[in-house]
C-alpha cells in the first residue's frame, strides 16, 4: 500500500493494478491508456459507454452549444445535418404526434392517409385514384365495364356543360 499526500510529479509510468481511489484532481498530460474506467454510473470500455442499470446516459452542451454526433447536430428538439445536407432515415419511421413540413415534400413511394388528407394552398396531381375511378388531366374514368355514378344530395341537381339532369 503507498500512500501518498501533497503533489506528486512522476517522470515515467504509472501503474495500478488494483483500484486507486483519489481525493482530488487527477491532471494527466500526455498520452494516456485506460482499459475499462467507472465514473459514477458511467462505464468507458473500448468504443462503448455504457450505464449502470436503467441508468440514462445525458449529453448536455454548455451554453448554446450542441451535440455533434457523426454530422448529425442535435441543439433542444431540432435535429440538422452538421455540413447541411439531408439526414436519411433510411428504415420505417412512426411519428406519434403531428407531422408538420415547412418546406418541399417529396414523396416517392405509396402513401396511404387512414384519415382525413386535407391540403390547402396549390396542389398538382397527375393521376389520382379513388376506389373504381381514375382522375388524369380531363379526364374521369372508371375500371372495366363499371359505371360512373354521379349522384347529388337532397334536391341538387347533376349540371354537365349547359346540361342539367334532375331525378331519376
């Protein structure tokens, strides 16, 4: 057992085989080589840092600083690209709440609404299809020998082009 009290200046290496307990301020300078360390419920081993059991781990920034983690920079509830880039999700992605864009969306593959799609401001679609019909520049078509019903509510009346068909 050493024991040591005061300041210590060592001109080579260091080592401790068992555990080393200190008091105060470890000031290291130069290279350093630790193989696994414990600091409060924190574990540093080879590229992991874990936490003690249902510990969470919290990376706090000073000041307005961020967290920089492999380009992508994470500053309060905003996630960006570090170089500004895109960020790719590049699996399945579930947002719980509300989706707001504020900018271009651009969708490439299926989408499907199991609600309400409610758009306002200028929309563009190409071909849209709803149920038994397809909708493409002026033109309304149905599937295979099916009929196209066009039906108003309680006493409307159906106008096409200076033609108005009322009832049965």
């Amino acid at each position: 057992t050493a024991s040591v009290s005061g300041a210590a200046t060592l001109s080579s290496t260091l080592a401790v085989t068992s555990g080393a307990t200190l008091s105060s301020t470890l000031a290291v300078s130069g290279a350093t080589t630790l193989t696994t360390t414990t600091i409060d419920n924190l574990t540093l081993q080879d590229s992991d840092i874990s936490s003690s059991s249902n510990a969470d781990i919290n990376i706090t920034p000073g000041g307005t600083g961020s967290v920089v983690a492999s380009g992508i920079r994470v500053k309060g509830t905003t996630l960006s690209a570090d170089d500004s880039s895109s960020i790719n999700i590049n699996e399945g992605l579930i947002v719980d709440g509300t989706a707001s864009v504020s900018g271009t969306s651009t969708l490439t593959g299926a989408v499907t609404a199991s609600s309400t799609l409610a758009v306002s401001g200028t929309t563009t679609l190409t071909t849209t299809n709803i149920d038994n019909l397809t909708i493409q520049d002026a033109n309304i078509t149905s599937a295979s020998n099916s009929d196209i019903n066009i039906t108003p509510g309680g006493t409307g009346s159906v106008v096409a082009a200076g033609l108005s068909i009322k009832g049965t």
